[in-house]
C-alpha cells in the first residue's frame, strides 16, 4: 500500500491527458499496482481479508477519484484555453463573403454554344448512359469493329429491354444518330457533354467533356465543313490568324475524315492558338476529327444518303479550354479545389455574348 501516496501525488502532477491514462494504466490496469493487490485477497485468510480488504478498496476509490478528478481538471482547462484562443475579434472588418464562379468547362460550353447557334446550330443532346447500339453499331462500328477496343469503354452489367448491352457513352457521336432519328433532316445541330473512358493521367481524366457538330442538308461538301470550323475557332479563340491544316485520316463514321490541326505560336515557351504551324518559332497541333457523315450513318439514321449528305466533328471541351485560358493539367479540372477555381473560374455575370467578348469578327460572318 506505500504506492498509495506517490501514486496521488504522480495524479495531482500531471499535466496532460496522456500523462493521468498511465497513471491509471498503472495503478488500476490489469497488470496494476491496485489490481494485483486485489487478486491478492483470494489467498488471504478470512481474518486478514477483514483487515486488509477495506484498506485496498479504500485505495481503489482514492486512485480512481484522483484521477477523474485530474482528468476533468485539465479537460477543462483545455476548453478554457480552446475557448480564449477561438475568440472572435468583432473590431476586425467582415471576412469577404465566398463567391461562386462558372467552371471554365461550362464557360467554354456557353461560349460554343453562342459562337454555334449564331450559325443557326440547335443545342441537342443525349443519354450519358447509352447503348452499344448508338454508340458504335450506328455509327459504322460493328460489334467485331477493332475501333470499339480502342475505346476502353466502362460496360454495365446488365442489358436492355431490346438486349443491348448498356455503357456510359464513349463519345457525343451517338448524339448525331439520336439527333437524326428524332428530327430528320435538314439538321444543324451541336451536342456538348459529359463522356467516359477507363483512362487517367495528366491529359486524360475517366470522364471528359466534348462537343459534336452535325449539319445534313442537300449538296454539303467539304467546303462548307472548312469554313464552318474555320469561323468557329476564329470566333473562339477571337483572333483572326488561324491557321488550319487538314490532314487525311480515319473515322468510322465519317468517309472521307479528315484530322484538322492549328497553327500554334511558341511565345515564351507556350504554344498560343495563331499564325502558320510553318513558321519558324511554330507549329501544328490537332483540334478536331471530322469528316462527311458515312453514307451508313446517315442511313442508320432513318435518312436517304442518296438524298441527303452532311458533315460532322468532334472534339474535346476541356482540351479547348486548356488552350484558350492556359490551363496545363486536365486533372485540376475534376478537383474541386477553390483556390483553382477562384483563379481560373469566371463570374456568373461574365456570359459569353458575341458582342462582347466572344465575338464572330465581322469580317467572316456570312
Ligand atoms: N467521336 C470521335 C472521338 O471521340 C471524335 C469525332 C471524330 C467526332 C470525327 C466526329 C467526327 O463527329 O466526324 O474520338
């Protein structure tokens, strides 16, 4: 029992919490001081249990009751503490109030959709939950068709009521059969939106944004496909250098298809949209995959090819946003951290308009 007074004396010492938990670790733990005197009562003789027993109980109760009486000591002189530190300064002026911003995916869209519809393009859309039917047998990709391998498409499980198996949409292409089908031709439609694929790094995220042209009408020829992308990206990157370079290339549901670059400048060492890719301090970067709408597409999407012919392009908003504001990692964009959106976002009065700001110079309106 002559641990009874070091033992009190070591409580009303203690200065943390951590410091009275072994306090009590060792009076009262299993392998404690306090504890091995009460497994001691069994082998005592019923006269010696009379005498001792009291005096063990008796320490039992001091320790415990020092303890908690230490513990609610200093717990409250932390709050105490917690309490004078967290005081409100009221003579300090008012925090500036949080304000929201439009993501520059959104700001990009709005600004497509304003520089599309002033060429009489209709904002469409389409299921990001889609079927593999709209998203690659219409559009020229049979099941065997090796382009679907390259999609690194995220299947559901289950099918639909028609037996088609279900996907999140690898691109807004299937928007063009969807578009079709529902309104016939002529057509001038867009479709931003949300895609998918199983792929992540520095330029890739698992879900992406792109945006789909589709104009059918009567006598359509590449023509129109070039002026149309060239007013576009004039008007979006509002400078009148653009450069395009159309190279030959292969899409499924487009024949001929044609991969369009611009003509870059290196100006401290950052590529700006603008001026020939052929220029000395230059060069070409790809934008855009096009094309002729296949005559297979346009048949499965209920219309005459003999009759009617179109064209259509695809390309990715977030990438486009990039170039535009001068962003270099698509990751930040799916982030949510404040302080990049409080850089990069735009104010929710800041809506895209062609008068001010994204502006179809008057120069190549129609
Ligand atoms: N769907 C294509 C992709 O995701 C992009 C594309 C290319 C769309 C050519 C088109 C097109 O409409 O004509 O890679």
């Amino acid at each position: 029992m002559e641990q009874l007074e070091p033992t009190l004396a070591a409580i009303a010492a203690a200065d943390t919490i951590d410091a009275v938990e072994a306090l009590r670790v060792a009076a009262l733990g299993k392998q404690g001081w306090v504890s091995a005197l009460l497994k001691s009562l069994g082998g005592m003789s019923p006269e010696e249990r009379t005498s001792t027993g009291p005096r063990i109980h008796a320490a039992r109760e001091a320790v415990a009751a020092a303890l908690s009486e230490r513990r609610a000591a200093l717990e409250s002189a932390a709050l105490e503490a917690k309490l004078a530190a967290e005081t409100a300064d009221l003579s300090l002026p008012a925090p500036a109030a949080p304000r929201g911003s439009v993501h520059p995916v959104s700001q990009v869209m709005d600004e497509l959709a304003e520089i599309f519809a002033d060429m009489g393009f209709a904002v469409a859309t389409g299921p990001e939950i889609e079927d593999d039917w709209h998203n690659f047998t219409a559009l020229n990709m049979p099941e065997t068709h090796p382009a679907r391998a390259m999609h690194d498409t995220f299947y559901f499980p289950d099918q639909d009521a028609q037996g088609r198996s279900m996907l999140l949409r690898t691109h807004t292409s299937p928007v063009q059969i969807r578009s079709m089908l529902s309104q016939g031709a002529p057509l001038r439609v867009i479709a931003p939106g949300r895609v998918y694929r199983s792929d992540s790094d520095a330029t890739h995220t698992p879900m992406f944004h792109q945006i789909e042209g589709l104009v059918i009408d009567k006598g359509i020829h590449l023509g129109h496909l070039k002026w149309t992308l060239e007013t576009f990206l004039k008007a979006f990157f509002e400078r009148e250098d653009i450069v395009l370079r159309l190279r030959p290339s292969y899409f499924p549901f487009t024949e001929p298809s044609v991969e369009v670059d611009v003509g870059y400048t290196l100006v401290n060492g950052k590529r700006v949209v603008g001026g020939s890719g052929d220029a000395a301090n230059g060069g070409w970067m790809e934008v855009l995959g096009s094309g002729m709408v296949n005559r297979k597409v346009i048949e499965f999407g209920g219309l005459d090819p003999n009759e009617w012919q179109g064209f259509a392009f695809g390309t990715g908003v977030d990438r486009l946003a990039m170039l535009k504001y001068g962003m270099d990692d698509l990751r930040a964009f799916f982030d949510g951290d404040v302080r990049w959106l409080a850089h990069y976002g735009f104010g929710a009065l800041d809506v895209p308009t062609l008068s001010a700001g994204v502006g179809v110079p008057v120069g190549v309106r129609a």
